[in-house]
C-alpha cells in the first residue's frame, strides 16, 4: 500500500533527506567511506518514524526492521575509516549471522533453531550475495526500487510496501550525494535490509505474488552482470531493467489471478 498519512510520507521524505545531507556533507569533505554511512542513518530514522518503536525483541515481522537498522548502522561504523579486507569480509559475515537469526525470530533453544534453519541459511547466504553485487554503480537503487514495485504489485497488506519505499529513498539520497558507487559502509547496511525486505513478505503471507515480488530485485542483481557481460550501454541497461520488470509483472499477475 502507498503512503495514506503523512507520517508514512514523511518516513520516507526524512530518509531522503537525511541520506542527501549526511552523504553530501562528507563526500563534500573528501570523505567518502564516512559518507556511507548516511544510508543507514536514513533507513533507521525512516523505519523507526514509519512503525514508532525500535522492539528489543521479534515479535512481528515488520518491527523486527528498526533494530536490524540499527545493528546495521553500529556494523557499518568501523568500514567508515575506509579500511576493507578482513574487516569487511569479519562484518559481512556478522551482518549475514545476525539478519539470519533476527529475522528468523531470535531463535535460542534448539527446536526453535531447527524450525527456522532454513530461513535462517537462505538469509545467511543471501546477504553476502547482495553485498558484492550492489557494487556496481546504482545496482543497489535498482534494486531497491524493483523491490518496491513488486511488492506494490503484489497487494501485500500492512507496512511492508512503505519499508521498501524507505530503503529506497535512503539508497537514492546515499548515490545522489555520495557518488554512484555505493561505499561499504552503505552496502553492508543496505544488503542487511533487501535481505530482511525481501524474506518479510514471504515469511508473512508466502503468496506466489509474494515469491515474484522477491524476485524483482534479486534477479537483475545476481543475473544482470552475468547475463550483459558482454552488452553494453542501453542494451546493457535494457535487461537489467527488463529482468527487475518481469517478476514485478508477474506479481502483479499472480496477486490478481488469486
């Protein structure tokens, strides 16, 4: 559902802003690494503005969001120093552990780790993935705004639709202001949250839209550069554009035909 208050306008309007400012700010300074972490500045004042809580606990899905926000953005803080290698690969690995568990539930006895094993790997695979294929200039606002039109298309009831708006809105005033290329401190944040945004839907309705839904921004990622490795220019643009339009249209399709 689009935005029907202006507090849910404002979420994400504030998340835009506050990625322009932060990420302008600081590349304007010659920072870039820093500069990164307005992304996930964004998206936690965005999601905690949208739902009014940071929950310490997993109760419902969508306010499982503000506190992975936040583990993203207190994760990211070391790559702000601009240093990389075993720092980035140690916090990936933390960041992709921990939006397993999260978004699974928190699970902590061994029969609640067993029900959710297999969220919990296909998050903890899939959030490494989408941190080294958003390094491609605006492949992660593609992304993002894929995921928001399919899960738009998919008539997914509750906030989920206005969480993905936000992301968006935090990644396009991160590339606007911080540079095309999306520095690690923004990427690790924003792999956390598509991951989150993208198993949320299934984990609370797993409609076949939903499915299609998931698959707007993961397709253009994960087959774009392999498929147009050899395309350039607007041919190249073409099919990642086409490979994020087709499973939106496709939620479309199947939301309608339930």
């Amino acid at each position: 559902m689009l935005p029907d208050s202006m507090i849910e306008a404002t979420a994400a309007l504030a998340a835009l802003a506050l990625a322009l400012l932060w990420a302008g700010l600081f590349r304007w300074r010659k920072r870039p690494a820093t500069a990164g972490l307005g992304l996930a500045l964004a998206a936690l004042l965005g999601v905690t503005l949208l739902l009014g809580v940071v929950n310490a606990s997993p109760r419902q899905l969508a306010e499982r969001l503000p506190m992975l926000a936040l583990a993203g953005l207190l994760m990211a803080a070391p790559l702000a120093s601009g240093r990389r290698g075993l720092l980035l690969f140690s916090l990936a690995l933390g960041g992709a552990g921990f939006t397993a568990w999260w978004m699974a539930g928190a699970p902590l006895t061994e029969a609640d780790l067993l029900r959710a094993a297999s969220v919990m790997l296909a998050l903890s695979l899939l959030v490494p993935v989408l941190l080294l294929e958003v390094a491609a200039p605006w492949r992660g606002v593609l992304a993002a705004a894929a995921l928001f039109a399919g899960l738009l298309a998919s008539g997914l009831a509750g906030p989920w639709v206005m969480l993905a708006m936000i992301l968006l809105a935090a990644a396009l005033g991160q590339q606007l202001a911080g540079g095309a290329v999306m520095a690690d401190a923004a990427r690790l944040p924003f792999a956390m949250l598509l991951a989150a945004l993208v198993a949320g839907p299934i984990l609370a309705r797993g409609a076949p839209a939903d499915w299609a839904a998931a698959l707007a921004p993961v397709a253009p990622l994960m087959l774009g550069g392999r498929l147009g490795a050899r395309l350039k220019g607007w041919r190249a643009t073409a099919l990642l554009l086409a490979l994020a339009a087709l499973p939106v249209a496709l939620a479309w399709v199947l939301a309608r035909a339930g």
